[in-house]
C-alpha cells in the first residue's frame, strides 16, 4: 500500500481498503465468554459512514473537538474514522484517568460529543463528565445516559462519497499525562500521521499478511501510530485484548507477526518465564544444541510470540540484561524513541544495528543533536503544531531554530545511535551537593531477575537510595524467611557490585523492598507503566528517616 501512498491522509487509506478487500477481516473484537467478533473493511467502515452522518447532522462547527473515552476495541478506531470523516478532530482520553482529569481535558479541548467505550471504572470517572455534554456509548461500552452506537448506527444512512481532510488540518489532540501540572493538548495534522504511515518502510516493512495485537492504551501516540495507523496505511489486520486475566490468551489468538510492548511488561513476560524455568536451568538447556532450540521455541509459544518478526520496546528505559534475554531466545527486541511531541516519531533501532542500552538511529527526515546541557534536541517532520490554547508553553519548548526541547537527556555514538540517560527533570541533588542521574542505576538494579519495578531517590537526603517492587511470583513467597533472607543477600551483592561502578556521591545507602505493589489504578504508574517518581517519593517520604537510621543495606518495608 505504501508505495501507492505517496501523498495519502489515513481517511484516503480507509477509503482504499474498503474498496480493495471489502470481504477482508480487519478487526477481531473479543466480547466474553471466549467469544469474538470480526469486522471486515467494508463493515468497519459502514458503521463509520453512518456515524459520520450522524455527527455532521449535529451541526457542530468545522474542526470540532470530539472526545473518545474507553479502552482499546474495534469501535474506538471506527470511531475516530468517523470524527475524521465528519470533519472534526478526535480527542482521546485515557482509560484509567480520574474525575478531575476528564473534566479538565473535555473543557479545555472544548469538546461537543464525548463518546464512551468500554472501561473498568466508568463510575469513578463519570463525575468529571458534564450533563450538558452529548454522550455516544460505544459497543462493550457500561451502561450509562446517552445514546448508544448500534441505535445510531441502525437510524442513519451511510456517508456518501470519500470526503477527505487536508494534510496540514488538525487531526487529533493528545493530551500528555500531566506527570508535572495540568496535562498540555498536543495538537498533530494528518501529515504526522501520513509521516508515520509512509516514512518507516526501512523500519517496519509492514504488508497485508501481518497481524497485531492492540492492548495498550489508543490515547498514546505509540499505540495510535504502531497499530491504528500502521494498520491503516498496510491494511492488516488487528487483534484486540479482552482485559489482563486473558491477555496471553489473546495474545495466543493473535500470534502476531509486529509486536510493541512497554519495558515493564517485557519484564513481567521475563519474570513469569524465571518463575517456571529459573535461569540457572535455561543457561544449561540452552547451551544443548538441539534441545536449546525447542525449549526457545516452547517459550516463545506459551508467550504466543512465535510469529513475531519485529518487535520493539519504547516509553521508558529497558534494563540491557533483558534485551539480551530476549535476544538469547531469537527475538531482537528493537528500542524506540518518541513522544506525543513529534507523534512517536524520533528514533528507532534498525533490525541488525542495534546497540543494546541504545534507541537507535534518527528515522527519516529527522535531526537531532545534544545541547550544551545535555538535553536531546530533535526536529521531526511529525513535529506537532503547538500545545492547544497555550502559546507561551509551545514557544518555551523550541530552540531559536525550530529544534523541539525534549527534556530527555542523551548522548549519540559514533554509528549516530541515540542513547538516553535520564530526564533533565529527574536528575537530583543529595545534601553531597552533586547532581545523581536516576535512571542509569535503576537500570542496573531491574536487571535483576526478581525486580519488577525500580524508583532511586535520594534528593536532599544524606545518601541516594532505592525503592524496589519484586515480582508478582516472588512477592507471593515473601512469608518464607529462608526465600526472604536469599533474596537479601543477592541484593546486598548486588548493591556492592553497582556501588563499585559509581562515583562515590551516587552510590546507594540502601535498598527498600515495597510491600504495596506499583500500578496505573493506584497511581503509581502513568498509563504506559512508566513510574511516577513524585507520586512514589511522597508516598515514602515519612519512612525515609528511619530507613537511615536502621544502618541496614536491605529494608522489608514493615
């Protein structure tokens, strides 16, 4: 397709596949009971005809905000065709936010329809929803005020013709997650889009014949870009999740051939292997020529990853030790590098030159270089159009010369790969008096194969120290004194290990195993699973003085 699709906006590609493979299977939507929907091209695409007429006779201004709301299914995508189709733009919102954040977004983005899909805890976030806003339930969608999809969908006829949208027209809105402050409107045209779909041919050679499974959140760029978009401009099909209890089962239904997932998922998927085959019993079958082969491979289909041909890993740092693991069972997991700035469109490592601890070369069309900070400065030509409504935060974020200020910071080699050593922002103080770069000791400390998640903190305080999640199977065996006091000890080493790399004012004091494990519905993690340090170092902050005192270099929070 994308060798025809020179010039071409995503609607132009949904028009073209609907007219190419109408009897096509596009979306397979679960909907319980181990049951599935399948959605061809010309289905897809009917529905979205007919909600697009449905929305143009709402007679909302051209250019419209039109907000979407729900976890990744079918509709979520036809719906977003269908705001396209009418002439506005879709702004899509997080499934996991709370009342005050939704509230926020759909006033500031001055949004005229909201649809709502399916959620978890639509009841925790219906507050922030105004009465006076139309609501539009998608399929799967809680039971709630508004009318629903299917109705609409039964009352209206199809849209005629193929009407299309300039490149340079906004096309969406994302909101950022707001880690620091209210969440900015990151404003993209559907030449971003068409930047993302045509541009990453050298990188992702995507055809008809691939398959993804779409699971992480459709409000995030990566996701937006990796699967709705690439399937748009490739036309292949897509896979949709049902919920965490039958994601490998999904994953297993899907056997995809392009995979992206978050570091802390490859590790959780790394973690639940150590836990059935440790790795002392893997480096010995894998060394056994044969024999190594099928226990991979055996891996990799219980992991439903057998197919896979490409698969990357991007939104936050990823311990080398488990790229290298990956590695080892004939997956060469490539790092990426983007944000909701330039629409995920930055970096990527190319399939044989990777480096590991490495994000790869600059794509197509972009540049980048490192400023006299340290800061990475990149211009992409799927650089954004400015933060809605906010002028004086869109020209803060910008070099005289036009270079986007990331807030990463990075370091290029001499092949021109790209590495990140931190954020700007993250970087803090102990009373020494001397800056300490968090990200490259938690690194080290998640390469160990019980370590789930890690948070190293230290600002103001005597010393740098490091809070650590272990792993679901681990924390299940915490009651054993005897796992306890092995898992103290391995640490302890390694803490010497790492301390012996550092320079003396970033070496760890000590080490703190959390009892309370660290996810998105309790707000220790944003919606990509990155951590949330602030929210992690408040939460500790009254612990912190008596962790010091305890003289101890392994802590079991009590």
């Amino acid at each position: 397709m994308s060798k025809t699709n020179t010039t071409r906006t995503p609607l132009a590609c949904v028009y073209h596949w609907e007219k190419l493979r109408p009897n096509t299977m596009h979306f397979t939507q679960p909907i319980g009971d181990d049951k599935v929907v399948e959605y061809t091209w010309a289905q897809a695409v009917d529905q979205a005809r007919r909600m697009a007429t449905y929305l143009i006779a709402q007679n909302f201004p051209a250019g419209s905000s039109i907000a979407l709301l729900g976890k990744n299914t079918a509709h979520w995508i036809i719906a977003d065709w269908a705001i396209w189709m009418a002439g506005h733009v879709s702004v899509p919102l997080y499934p996991t936010l709370n009342a005050e954040t939704v509230r926020y977004i759909l006033k500031h983005s001055q949004a005229k329809l909201l649809f709502v899909g399916k959620l978890d805890d639509w009841d925790m976030m219906k507050p922030g929803v105004s009465p006076d806003l139309p609501v539009v339930t998608l399929p799967l969608a809680p039971e709630t005020e508004g009318q629903r999809w299917d109705d609409i969908v039964a009352k209206n006829e199809p849209l005629a013709g193929n009407p299309d949208r300039d490149l340079d027209e906004l096309a969406t809105m994302v909101y950022t997650s707001g880690s620091t402050g209210q969440p900015k409107g990151v404003m993209q045209s559907f030449r971003s889009f068409y930047v993302c779909g045509t541009m990453m041919d050298d990188i992702i050679p995507a055809t008809e014949s691939d398959r993804m499974l779409s699971y992480l959140p459709l409000a995030h760029v990566a996701e937006r870009i990796v699967v709705e978009n690439n399937s748009t401009y490739h036309g292949f099909p897509v896979y949709f999740a049902e919920s965490l209890n039958t994601f490998v089962h999904d994953l297993r239904r899907a056997r995809p051939t392009i995979f992206f997932s978050v570091p802390r998922l490859w590790t959780k998927f790394q973690l639940g292997v150590m836990a059935k085959l440790p790795k002392k019993k893997q480096d010995v079958l894998f060394r056994i020529p044969i024999l190594g082969k099928k226990v991979k491979r055996k891996i990799l289909e219980q992991l439903g990853l057998e197919h896979v041909r490409v698969c990357f890993t991007g939104a936050a740092p990823l311990p080398p030790p488990t790229v290298e693991w990956y590695r080892g069972l004939g997956l060469e997991l490539l790092e990426a590098y983007g944000m909701s700035e330039n629409m995920a469109y930055s970096h990527f490592t190319r399939p044989g030159a990777a480096r590991v601890g490495f994000v790869g070369h600059a794509n197509k069309g972009v540049e980048c270089r490192i400023g006299d900070n340290g800061e990475i400065l990149v211009k992409s030509p799927a650089q954004m159009m400015g933060y809605y409504m906010e002028p004086e935060k869109t020209a803060e974020c910008y070099t005289a010369d036009g270079f986007f200020k990331t807030g990463d910071m990075g370091e290029i080699d001499q092949q021109g790969r790209l590495r990140i050593t931190g954020r700007v922002k993250e970087l803090f103080k102990t009373s020494k008096g001397k800056y300490v770069a968090p990200v490259p000791i938690e690194n080290k400390l998640g390469a160990h194969p019980k370590v789930e998640a890690v948070c190293v903190s230290g600002a103001n305080q005597p010393a740098t120290f490091a809070l650590l999640l272990l792993s679901e199977e681990t924390r299940q065996a915490m009651d054993d004194s005897a796992i306890r006091d092995s898992i103290s000890a391995e640490l302890t080493s390694l803490i010497s290990e790492i301390n012996s790399s550092l320079d003396p004012h970033e070496q760890l004091e000590f080490a703190v195993i959390v009892k309370e494990p660290w996810t998105i519905d309790n707000g220790f993690l944003t919606p990509t699973m990155k951590i949330k340090r602030n929210v992690i170092e408040n939460r500790y902050e009254p612990l912190i003085e008596q962790w010091f005192r305890s003289r101890k270099s392994v802590i079991w929070e009590s």
